[in-house]
C-alpha cells in the first residue's frame, strides 16, 4: 500500500459519527480518491455510508469506490 493512507473503523463497535471525522479529514488534505473495503454484513454498510455523506459534505468530487470482502 505504497503512498496510500489505510483508515479503520467499525461502527457496530465504535460510538461516534464516522462522516464528521471523514468530512473533516477530506476537507483538510489532498485526497485523491477513496476505497472502501467491507464485508458483505449489514453493520459493514455503515462505513459506506459514512464516506458517502463525507464526500457530499466536503464539497469535493473524488473518485470513490466499494470492494467486497468474505
């Protein structure tokens, strides 16, 4: 994962609005596209969401993609 930044987080596990956090990281720095890597369970789909919302709130249009884990 040369030059890439890896972000970790479960919101089953984890209290807090993760698109606030996402927002702010996407808004101060010179992102360049995002990953989402999840598992097929639906407290998975949080995560998903949460970039979703954070890109929408940033105001920036960048490249975003899912990949599906087992």
């Amino acid at each position: 994962m040369r030059n890439k930044i890896l972000l970790t987080g479960s919101p089953k596990l984890d209290d807090g609005d993760y698109s606030e956090k996402l927002t702010e990281i996407i808004k101060q720095n010179d992102i360049k596209s995002v990953t989402v890597i999840r598992m097929e369970v639906p407290c998975c789909r949080g995560i998903e969401n949460a970039v979703v919302t954070a890109l929408k709130n940033s105001g920036k249009m960048i490249p975003w993609r899912v990949i599906f884990c087992l």
